[in-house]
C-alpha cells in the first residue's frame, strides 16, 4: 500500500521516515536483517556487494569498493548512466551474498556499478525535490498521450537522483509508436525521457494495493517470481470459476492459486479416477464432486437426484469388482453411514409458565390494619367501681 493513501499533507500516517519513504511504500519488498547480531570473523572482510532499493520495488546490486561502513536505511549515491542516482541500502554484509545466490545465481561482481558516497544534504534534498514533481508528470504524461490518441496507460515515473533523466513506467496491449510524445514530453519536461514498458502484474507490484483477503498484495510485499497461474489450479482446489474472484488487481488470475496446489495435486493421486463410472444392478453412477478435507466422494444415478457418499477405498472396491466383471446389487450397500450425534434431552420452557404464579391473589394482606374487636369475657374496670 503506498503512503499517499494514508498519510495527510505529504507526510505518511504510519511510515517512521515522515515523509521520505524510499520505497513508495510501507512495506514493498522489506527486508529483516537476521544476521545483524552476529559478528564476522576478526580476519575476513565485510562482503562488498550491497543490495540498493529505489522507488516501489525496483532494486539492485552494487559494490562498495571503498569499504564504507554501511547500514540498512543508509541513502548512498550511487553510478548510473548517465550521471547518479540516490537510493537507500537494503543489505549489507552476509545477508547481501544469500540475496545475490538466490536472485542473481549468474552475477558478475566486475560488471556492478559503484557506490559513489554516502548522499549529502543537498543531494537529498534534491532527490526530494524530484519525487514531488513525478505525480505531475504522470498526469500530465497522460494527457498527451490522451491528445496522441495512443493506447497506452502511465502507471508511475520514477526520477533519477540527478534530475537529468525520467523513466516512465506503462503498459499497453499492442505496440505503441511514442515518438512523437517523447519529444513532446521532453519539450515539456526539459529532461531525458526513458519509456519502459511492463506487465500488468509489475504494475501492481509497483504501485501496490490491498488484495480481497485483507492483506496488502504479495508481489508488492515479498513475491518477485510471477509464476502463470492457469483456471486448472482453481479447478484442482474445486473453485468455482467466477473471474470476478478469482482476478486479481492486476487483472490477471490470482498468484495465489498457486500456493496450495501441489498439496491438492498429491493429494488427488490417493484418489480413484473420477471419469469412470460405477456398474450397479441399479444403473451406472457418475460422479458428482469430491471433498479432499473430508475424504469423501459423491455418486448419483442419472434417474435418481439423491447423493450417495462414499469413501475413496470403497470407491476402489467398486471399480476392482467391475472390472473384474462383478455387478454389485445397489451402491446404497457400500454407502458411508453418518454416526447421529446423541442430542441431550431437553425442553425450552421459558414462556410457557405464568410468571406470577406463585403470587396469590386471595392472600389476605398483611399490612392492612385489623378492626379492633372488644373482648366480652374481659371484665370491665368501670363496673367494678364502688
């Protein structure tokens, strides 16, 4: 997700640089140094290969040949051609030969460009200078492709860190002649103009997004190999097939689909083959779908809409004693018994009694003051007078 989304006057909500967040992004492609506490060796050299992290997820090897004690969140002014560029150091030391072994197997440490120095405050603040101004050069870069009439889409300009050069990122469907907008962007720009074009899914890797499962998109975050995803993988996972779901925001299938299919895929070989049908006295049976968690598969006759369950092993038997030339008398005999849970005796009451039942209304009450009653046997002290 890129910090224009949620920060408030140019400066990022949750990004620590406030304001000068290298990548574009809070979290594209980040990196957990897990050999920063563990210190080299007293007679071996730090590893000069340095891994630099420019705009979005656009990285890159360099060598550190004048042994400058660098750190990652570093900003370094490295070669470029022509000129410089300014990034940010991603990795250092040992961590830094793992990344090189796994993303680049065939790198050449001679053919690396340099680290030039470590950037200076002016050199910052004119790298600064550059992003702002990128925004307006998108939309305007658009407008006069618009006014071209070609059919092509600016999805983002990344500046270089000397302001001499401008590369713009697009994707088209058909090949594009963009000669006439290159001079006319230079005329408009008054820098060298690179045009470069990329894939959808590069599009968002660049600019990231939140995908429909809450998190922010893998190939923005830690996915840089774009396997093709084919509909088989949603088929194999029993997905329905609604492109709506299962397109990504790149507008291709989701990368995802890819993640579990190797455990359906073994999964599916303890299973029978679905294709073949079951031989009853009954009819012939074809299958209707197949539930991997549970390990149950579903049968059904053509003139019967009920469902038979069955197990996988059971499945088997059936298809053995068919093709041993044996016709069973009802699939029903071989079919799955749910075990009926116990459900507890019990009876909801509630509303069915008064609530004032217990209450009384010919109680007499108690609080109501007695007639006083005269006692006739008492003797009166009047009477008694002399």
């Amino acid at each position: 997700m890129g910090c224009a989304s949620c920060g408030k006057e140019g400066t990022p909500g949750g990004c620590k640089n406030n304001g000068l967040c290298s990548s574009g992004g809070c979290s594209k492609l980040e990196v957990y140094d897990w050999l920063s506490n563990i210190s080299l060796p007293e007679n071996q050299k730090p590893y000069e290969i340095v891994e630099i992290r420019f705009k979005n997820s656009r990285k890159n090897f360099y060598r550190n040949i004048q042994n400058l004690p660098l750190q990652m969140g570093d900003i370094v002014v490295v070669e470029a051609a022509p000129g410089f560029d300014i990034g940010v150091v991603s990795i250092v030391g040992e961590l830094a030969k793992i990344q090189v072994k796994k993303k680049s197997p065939n790198f050449k440490h001679a053919e690396a460009r340099k680290i030039l120095h470590i950037a200076t405050q002016p050199e910052i603040d004119n790298w600064i200078k550059g992003r702002n101004l990128e925004k307006d050069m998108m939309f305007q870069t658009r407008t006069i492709a618009m006014k071209l009439g070609l059919d092509m889409k600016i999805s983002d300009v990344e500046y270089q860190g000397d302001l001499t050069k401008a590369t713009f990122y697009y994707t088209a469907e058909d090949r594009v002649d963009f000669r006439q907008l290159i001079k006319d962007m230079a005329d408009a720009f008054k820098t060298r103009i690179e045009m470069r074009q990329i894939g959808s899914r590069q599009e968002s890797s660049r600019l990231g997004g939140i995908g429909s499962c809450g998190r922010e998109l893998c190939c923005s975050t830690w996915l840089t190999d774009f396997r093709s995803v084919s509909t088989s993988a949603a088929r194999y996972q029993q997905l329905a097939l609604n492109p709506q779901k299962l397109a990504g925001q790149c507008g291709k299938l989701k990368c995802c689909l890819n993640y579990e299919l190797d455990m359906y895929l073994e999964a599916f070989k303890t299973f029978p083959k679905t294709e073949i049908k079951l031989k009853t006295t009954k009819g012939e049976a074809y299958h209707i779908k197949t539930d991997v968690f549970k390990r149950m598969m579903w049968y059904a006759f053509p003139e019967d809409s009920g469902l038979i369950m069955l197990t996988p092993e059971r499945v088997k038997k059936i298809q053995e004693l068919n093709k041993a030339g044996t016709i069973p008398r009802d699939l029903k005999d071989f079919a799955f018994e749910v075990e009926k849970e116990v459900v507890v005796g019990y009876e909801n009451v509630v509303g069915q009694d008064s609530l004032t039942r217990f209450e009384n209304k010919n109680k007499p009450n108690k609080n109501k003051k007695k007639k006083y009653k005269p006692n006739k046997n008492k003797p009166n002290p009047a009477t008694n007078e002399k």
